[in-house]
C-alpha cells in the first residue's frame, strides 16, 4: 500500500500560474488607461498627433461628410462606450475575476474607445490646423460647411469633451491601480471617491456630447444667437471699461470762480512769457503720451480680438 499523498506539498500548477496572469492582464488594462487619456492629452495641447492619427484633408466634400460621421456615428458610439465603464470597474468584482473575463472585456471596450477616438480626433485635427481669424471668415458666402464660425465652434467643444474624457479615463487607471492594495477603510473611502468622480465625470461627458450633437444639427443662426446671448455680459464689461477709458481722455471745461477770473484776466494783459509757452508745450508731450497710454490699454482691454475690433475702439478714443 503506497504513502498517503501530502495534500499541502503540492498545489495544483494552474492555480499557481493564474494570479500571475490576472497581474498582468490588469497591468495591460492599466496602461491602455493611461494611453487613453494620453490621447486626450495631445489634442488639447500642442497638435503633435501620434503616427496612428492622420487629419483629413479639409475640402468641402470630406468636410461636410466628416460632420455627418461625427454626428451619426462617432458621437453616439462613444457615448454608449463610456457609458459601460462604470458597470465594468466596479472593484469587489474585478477581485473576484479569477479566469480574467471581466478584464477580457475592458480591454475589448479599450480597443473600441481607441479607435473611434482616432476617428474623431482625425476629423477633428482638420479644426486645430486651420486659422480661427483667416480670411475665410469674410469669404464663406458660397462654403457654409467650411464657415470659421462652425470650426471655431466645433473646436472648442471637442475641446471641452476631451479635458473631461481625460477626467474619466485617469479614474479608470487610479480603479486598476487600486486593485494591488489591501482592502481598508482608508482605501474603501478612497474607491468610493474615485467611483463618485468618475460617474460624474461621465454624466458630464454624456451632456457635453449631446450638446455638441445638438450643435452640430441646429440651423446655424440659431446657434449664433445663442452663443450672442451667453457673450453679451462678457461684451457688456468690456465696453464698460471702454467708456472709463474714453472719458479719460476727455478734457471737460473747469469751473472757476471770481477770483480766478480776476487772477486769470490781469495775468492776459500781462501777456505770455517765453517761461509759459515752454510750458505749453511741455503740456501737448504730456497729452501724447497720455494718448499712447490708452492705446495700449486698448490693446490690452480687446487681447484676443480681431484688429477690427481694436481699430474701432482706439478710434473712439480719437474722437474724443
């Protein structure tokens, strides 16, 4: 009759080589995270896009067919992807995922965001690369799709999609990271903050995309007159600042009273002496440079603003 086999001197070698293999399958979901919000990243700064992002030519044709593939396609696809992240990183069950397919399935969702966002920022790059005050913008009578408003427009929404995309996609990367420390309070807290942040930044995302499509389906005065009514107390301030600035440099009569009349009068019959007209003139150098002075306030209260613009104002003050 043979020994009694030692139940503890040998564990099963699949039971061994499993933990390292879910290690590294959360390590890949990890660094997609990260590449993820890294793509992000590029659009919103300087446009340096990486070899698998090419822009598309901006012709009028690829232009309006690229706003109808943005609108129909891309935009709702990436609203339902980041729409299934909060359902996949939920932490208590991606420690229970001993055979890895709960991870098989972000990293399939990962591959999907990667690609669409290609698609998108590739369209998109089309906007970066364009001037937004070129002389299209006094040319577009016949090339409504090309107009700046629209790229301008356009631009700064995908803008504002992509900080709040990045948002998410480092929580992701902060969930999978979380998944190599000890269960906590301290940690629970920490998770469940995370979870709060990367649902809301997820619902905003969600709003943004929707506004964004709404945008890019309005008739076009339409949006121009909502964007006028969101501007108008910007514009209002500035024009306010302005009129200080032209009441500066308007010289209003000084009242005077007997007395000075009296002084001001005998002083005439006495006539002006050399002394007086040095220091006349003395006076005209000091009102140029008073006049230089509110030209570059000008330049400063308009910064970013097209030369018309400042053109008009520092005319104003001219007037005057």
């Amino acid at each position: 009759m043979g020994e009694p086999t030692d139940p503890i001197s040998g564990p099963p070698k699949s039971n061994t080589s499993r933990p390292k293999s879910i290690h590294q399958q959360r390590g890949c979901v990890y660094q997609a995270f990260r590449k993820l919000n890294t793509k992000c990243e590029i659009y919103n700064g300087p446009w340096n896009p990486p070899d698998s992002i090419s822009s598309v030519k901006t012709n009028q044709k690829d232009w309006k067919a690229g706003l109808n593939q943005l609108q129909s396609h891309n935009l709702p696809l990436l609203r339902q992807q980041i729409s299934t992240l909060p359902k996949l990183l939920v932490p208590s069950e991606l420690r229970k995922d001993d055979d890895g397919s709960k991870l098989q399935r972000i990293t399939d969702i990962q591959s999907e965001l990667d690609q669409n966002l290609d698609q998108i920022i590739s369209f998109t790059s089309a906007v970066r690369t364009r001037s937004i005050f070129s002389s299209a913008q006094t040319d577009d009578n016949h090339r409504k799709e090309f107009k700046e408003f629209i790229r301008h427009g356009l631009c700064s929404r995908i803008k504002y999609l992509n900080d709040e995309l990045c948002s998410i996609f480092n929580c992701c990367s902060g969930t999978i990271r979380e998944l190599k420390k000890p269960v906590s309070p301290s940690n629970r807290v920490r998770r469940l903050n995370r979870r709060r942040r990367m649902i809301h930044d997820i619902t905003a995302a969600k709003k943004s995309i929707n506004q964004l499509t709404k945008w890019l389906t309005n008739h076009e005065i339409t949006n121009i007159q909502e964007k006028w009514k969101k501007d108008i107390p910007y514009f209002n301030h500035k024009l306010t600042r302005l009129k200080k600035l032209i009441n500066q440099t308007i010289d209003y009569p000084e009242v005077e009273d007997e007395d000075e009349n009296k002084n001001k009068n005998e002083d005439e019959d006495d006539g002006v002496d050399d002394g007086d007209e040095a220091g006349a003139d003395g006076d005209g150098d000091e009102d140029d440079g008073d006049g230089d002075e509110s030209e570059n306030q000008i330049d400063e209260l308009f910064s970013g603003h097209n030369e018309a613009v400042i053109s008009l104002a520092q005319s104003a003050i001219a007037k005057h």
